[in-house]
C-alpha cells in the first residue's frame, strides 16, 4: 500500500471511530448515572480497573455530562470532577455501567454528594478511587438515588469490566454500555 493510501484509510479508520463514539454517546439515555471503570494494564489484569462516576445529562444544550473520580497523586488522592462531551474518547475505557436514573431536578444534590469527600479524601480509610466511589455509593443509595446493595454491584462491575478488558486492551470502539440489574 503506498502512503498516501495508507494515510486515507487511517484517516477513514480515525472517522469512524469517532463517529461510533459519538453515536454511543449520543445514545445514552439523558439523565443516566454510570460508573465507568477503566483498564490499568496491557495485559489487563483481571478486577484491576480505574473507577469513576459519569453523570450523563445527554440534553441538545449539553451533549455529554461529569465525571466524577479520585485519583492517586504522589502519596495522597485529589478529587477530580470535570464536564465532558468525550466520555467515550478517553484513553483505556473499558466498560459503562448504568446504575440509576437521575431527574435534573436532582443533578445539583447528587453533585453535591460526589463532591463531600474533596477535601478529605485522604482521611477515607483505604482510599483508592473504588474504595472512595463504594464510600459515595453509601450516601447515593442512603438518599434513595441509587438502589442496590452496594457490595452486589461492587461485584457485578467486577464481572462486567471482566468482561470487557480483553476489548478494551485491544481499543475495540465503541466501547460497550451495559445496564446493571441494579439500575433504576
């Protein structure tokens, strides 16, 4: 293949990608909590993932959402909570799991609720960014956002980023969006 042809079709591979990731983010129900969870080796290692939350608000004023996540820095953990219209771009994204429905007129309690840990991450026993989205789990489901148990989903993203890492590892796109038994 020359290189101009072989510059055309990575272009073309690049288009296409980009379209399926916005046509998965385009097809998220508005108003949807997920967790995101994302591999953290090559090869994946199985129950080894990065977790964070994304709040998809998915309106026409506002194609996308925030994620919500901890992250380790030297020897503590920040809080890290950004808008996004690129959940599905982001580098080693493994799997979506949707785990709640949340009215607009909910979004800025629920905000509030990922955002009560920020300056005090470091005293949460064990903190790593699953320990810290299980800790704001409690408070969702203790306020009725979220029903489940939380040690049950725990285990049901295990199975579902299981799952999925070997996709992931490879950059298959678009990544998938499962719906948790749990979600409401």
């Amino acid at each position: 293949m020359s290189e101009p042809s072989a510059r055309t079709e990575a272009r073309q591979k690049s288009a296409g990608i980009k379209k399926k990731q916005a046509e998965t983010l385009a097809g998220l129900p508005p108003n949807t909590l997920h967790i995101s969870l994302y591999i953290r080796s090559d090869p994946p290692l199985p129950n080894d993932f990065h977790w964070a939350f994304y709040l998809h608000k998915g309106t026409s004023s506002t194609p996308g959402g925030i994620k919500y996540y901890a992250r380790g820095i030297g020897g503590g953990w920040i809080a890290g909570h950004e808008a996004t219209t690129g959940i599905f771009t982001e580098n080693f994204l493994c799997v979506m799991i949707q785990i709640a429905t949340i009215p607009p007129s909910a979004h800025e309690r629920v905000d509030e609720i990922m955002r009560s840990y920020d300056d005090s991450l470091n005293s949460i026993p064990g903190i790593t960014c699953r320990v810290w989205i299980l800790t704001v789990l409690r408070i969702l489901v203790g306020e009725g956002f979220v029903h489940c148990d939380v040690g049950e989903l725990e285990k049901d993203c295990f199975a579902f980023g299981n799952e999925h890492s070997a996709t992931a590892s490879a950059n298959e796109q678009s990544r998938p969006v499962v719906k948790s038994r749990f979600s409401s």
